[in-house]
C-alpha cells in the first residue's frame, strides 16, 4: 500500500528466462508487474517500467505504456557490452536505475523486471523522505512450489525450479503410481503434481546427483528473501503445503516423505504459521535500506493464501476466485478435509486453518494468448463489445494450454476448440474463451460441492477480474453471488496485512480483514441465464473425457 508523499519506491519482479527462454515468461510477468500503474498514479506518482534485458523488449514495452506507465526503460537504450541474447547483467541496469533515481525529484514508483536471481536491488529509498521510523514490519506473498536448493555455506547451488516448470513427469509417475496416490495422501493430504517440490527434489537427485549430494537447505523462494533479511532458514504452513513434504492436518514435516524424496527433516526450514514472526532485519540489511533493526519479519504465505488474506477469503465457507496468468478457486475451512480423489489441493492456510484450492495453469493467459497472438489486437474490452448471445454459444473451449492441474492433474492436456461451423463468428470464439475459463473453474467448485461446504458467493480478483462480462459469465456458470473488492492487490497487501498482525495492529488475520477488506459491488446470477449455462456446462464437462487419449497419443 502506498501513501502520497515525496519517496521513490522500487518494486522488484523475476523473470524466468532461464526456464523458458522461449518467451513463455513475457505473458505472466508483464501482466503483474503493469498491473500496478493505475493504482500508483491515482495517489499521485509517475511510473516508471525497467526491463533489464534485450529480448522482447518491443512487446513489453507496448504493453506497459498501453497499461498506463509513463516512461520505459530497457537495456537496449544503453550501450551494454556483452550483446547477452537474452537479457543484460542486472548490475548493468540498476546502475543505469540508480542515476536515475538520484536525479530524479519527482515522488516515482520503479516497477523492475530482473532476469537473474541474483537482482542487486540496493537501491537507497531513503533519501527522498521515506519515513523510515514508520516502517515496523515486513512479510511476504510469494510464488509457491518453486525449488531452492543451498549448499553449506547458504550459497544458491542452482537456479530455482519455479511453479509452472513441467520437467518432473518422471517423478510425478513414480510417486503417484509406485508410491501410490493413497500413500501420498496418507501423509501429505495430497498427491504428486509436477508444479510440486517434492518431485523437483527428486528430479534433481535423478538428473543432477551432483547438485543434490551438495544440498544442505531446501527453501521455497520467498522464505530465501526472509532467509537474507533475517538469516532465519523458515517457511509457513501454507506455502510448505504445496511442496508435498508437509502433513497438512498436523501442520508438520512429514518424515516418511522426507525419506521418499532422500532427505531429512532438518534439510528442511523451521515451520512457522503465516502471521508469527521469524525474526528482525539483520543490522547490515537495516542500514542498507536505512530501515531500523527492530523490524520485524513475518513468515507471509504462499501467493494464494496472502491472496485469500487479502480479498478477507478468512474463516469458514469462505470463496475467492483468483483471474490472474492462471486461475484458482480457494474455498477457507474450519476444519481439516480432503475430496475422494485428491482432485483439489487441502493446504494449510494463513490463518492457522485450512482451505481448499483448485489451480487451473492458464486463465487470464488464455484471453491474453487468443487476443494478442491469434487475432491480434490489445483492445481487450472492444473486443467483448460484440458478445451477446451469453448461455447460447457452440463453441465449446478447453483452457488446457500449459496442461492442466485442478482437477486432471494431467500436464498432456491442450487448449481445443470444438464445435465450430461456418456460422461460428469471431466474437463467437472469443465467448468461447471466457467461457471455457469460467466452466474449468466449475469442475474445481463442484468437488468442493461434495465435501458438504456451502457455498453462496464468492469474491473475485486478478487481471480478469476486471472485465465486468467475464465476471457476470463466471457468477451465471457458478449461479453464485460475485462480490467486487475496492481494492485489488491481492498477494502484496495479503503480506501486508500478516506483517500487521505480527506488528500486533491486529489481533489476528480476521480482524484485518475485517477492517481493511471492502466490497464495493455484487454480480448477481439471473435465473434464465443461469439455467442455459448449466446446460452448457453439462455439455463442457463431457469434452475432456472424451478427448484425454487423444491427448496422450499427440504429444
């Protein structure tokens, strides 16, 4: 959250361009890191982009003025040396940044978007006024499942194996089918997808058994910057949930997988809950950022958890439907519970009880994908213009373009487009999209269905959570209340809130929420248009089926 006043602030995000250096990276990295730009000039500030690298550069750039930036920086404006293909030393950069930033009067928010894991982002923030006495806490809402590996002496001895990276079928085969489905879930209340930490562990110790003969320190990547701020090694439960390490119900290490995957349990962080805090900024992290040592740092939680915090997805029955590159559906619950077929993830979440999730990989990318790169254009709201004939549509879409998590677990499965004739118009197939998107977030909503939870209403955030179509298509396929939140951080101020209960603002993650979380509107399902939708879903959920042999066989 920021506050009007004379300060340069730096928001730093990581592309993963050693993991696809085939631009995959560009789609969800752009889309996070520009959706801060309204909300920043409405308080009062310019906005600048930095991009420290070459490829690509032209689209990003589009991107980010079209979002509203006002200038953009890349390495290409510079005369950097090496002619790296992929991206420039972020040294190089941030040394461009910091003359910047030092000439620069103007009260400016930075939004950089580094291509190394090893970002130098010391730049001083407190040289323009910033209030640093006020500063009293700091946590986090990170990317979950990411592999972070260190040797001896707390050195990274790889680059991080991140989310989306697909690598481990192997392993996921292994686990899932000679360990057992029942096994794993017997112990972690899950079982084995290759976005996991567990079949990455494994998939080192396979493929890289040099590397993993080193390793003395399994982290996730935000509990490595807690781990540089405080020296703390620590993780919470939400966040340890998805590395298939963690019995969930008893919220610790699970020391039959530990042995599973090869390792034990004290390679593994110190177990925290989301608000509790690990420690303070070590003295030379505080003088670095001109901050005081008695800062204290909360464990935070996994991107969806800071999420739910955020959007005050706390407490029993509770729903959050996230738009974002992928899509989840995250229901909060009292009590601990797993469905028949392990189809949705139970994890842990950041208010010391539990909740279910279903992730689907590709959600708002899907539109992003079908406007930018199919039938080319950026102007995503003329483009829904033409849409209207909802609950009456033929084409049928399957948002499988990164395979598919919730609730298939089957990284085979494509996008597909069917029942196209030569009546089928553009706008045609964009409603399909939308809708394809807002039928998969059903097949997760109706497993959690069969665990006795009632659901009326849900909230909604994320990127395409702002296009007010999409939002009354996803509450007539779900025939549920969609209520709009004032604001829409998500994972960042979710972290900024579990940083205030550490502080003690609060006395614990509900009364944040209750205090800070605002709805502003409700989408209402209409009756009429709920029921073709229902139909049109009964007629969806047959696709997959029928289509997941052919999947196998084409890839």
């Amino acid at each position: 959250a920021f506050t009007p006043m004379a300060v340069n602030a730096i928001i730093c995000g990581l592309s993963d361009v050693n993991i696809y250096p085939n631009h995959q990276y560009e789609s969800y990295k752009q889309v996070y890191a520009t959706s801060f730009a309204p909300q920043i000039k409405k308080l009062g500030y310019k906005t600048q982009f930095w991009y420290a690298g070459f490829s690509g550069w032209e689209r990003i750039k589009d991107f980010a003025l079209a979002q509203g930036f006002d200038e953009f920086h890349c390495a290409s404006d510079y005369q950097y040396p090496s002619g790296n293909v992929w991206g420039c030393d972020d040294e190089f950069i941030f040394d461009k940044l910091k003359q910047e930033v030092a000439q620069n009067d103007e009260p400016t928010v930075y939004v950089i978007l580094s291509v190394s894991n090893h970002a130098p982002y010391s730049v001083d923030l407190a040289k323009a006024g910033f209030p640093k006495e006020e500063v009293a806490g700091i946590s986090f809402g990170g990317q979950m499942h990411g592999l972070v590996i260190l040797d001896d002496k707390d050195e990274v001895i790889r680059p991080a194996i991140l989310w989306n990276d697909g690598r481990t079928t192997e392993e996921c085969d292994y686990l899932n089918n000679e360990i057992g489905k029942d096994t794993l879930s017997k112990y972690t209340a899950n079982i084995s997808f290759t976005g996991f930490t567990a079949p990455k562990i494994l998939w080192v110790k396979n493929k890289e058994p040099e590397n993993f003969a080193r390793i003395k320190k399994i982290m996730l990547p935000k509990d490595y910057l807690a781990y540089k701020l405080t020296g703390e090694h620590c993780t919470d439960v939400s966040d340890a949930s998805g590395m298939l390490l963690l019995d969930v119900k008893n919220r610790c290490w699970s020391k039959e997988m530990c042995k599973i995957c090869g390792i034990t349990t004290d390679m593994l962080p110190k177990l925290y809950e989301s608000y509790e805090c690990v420690g303070t900024i070590l003295p030379e992290i505080a003088k670095e950022l001109g901050l005081s040592e008695k800062v204290k740092v909360a464990a935070g939680a996994g991107d969806n958890a800071a999420a739910a915090v955020a959007t005050g997805t706390v407490g029993d029955g509770r729903c959050n439907i996230s738009l974002g590159t992928s899509g989840t559906i995250f229901i909060s619950s009292a009590k601990f519970g797993v469905d028949k077929y392990n189809a949705l993830h139970a994890f842990c979440d950041a208010n010391g009880a539990y909740h279910l999730m279903g992730c689907m990989l590709s959600a708002a990318s899907c539109n992003k994908w079908w406007m930018d790169e199919i039938i080319g254009t950026k102007d995503y709201k003329k483009e829904q213009e033409s849409i209207k004939k909802l609950g009456e549509n033929h084409v049928y879409y399957l948002p499988y373009l990164m395979g598919e998590r919730s609730p298939y677990n089957n990284p085979n499965a494509r996008a597909t487009f069917i029942g196209m004739t030569m009546d089928t118009t553009r706008a045609d197939m964009t409603q399909a999209v939308l809708e394809g998107v807002a039928f998969a977030l059903r097949d997760s909503f109706e497993v959690a269905k069969t665990l006795g939870i009632p659901i009326e209403r849900t909230k909604i955030c994320g990127g395409g959570a702002k296009s007010p179509l999409w939002k009354k298509i996803i509450a007539n396929v779900l025939n549920i209340k969609v209520d709009v939140l004032e604001t829409e951080e998500g994972p960042s101020l979710g972290g900024a809130m579990l940083a205030a209960v550490a502080c003690g603002e609060y006395k614990d993650v509900e009364s944040a929420a209750a205090a800070i979380v605002k709805v502003v509107d409700t989408v209402e399902p209409e009756p009429e248009l709920a029921a073709k939708y229902e139909a049109r879903y009964q007629q969806f959920k047959n696709i997959y089926p029928a289509c997941k042999d052919l999947f196998d066989k084409i890839i």
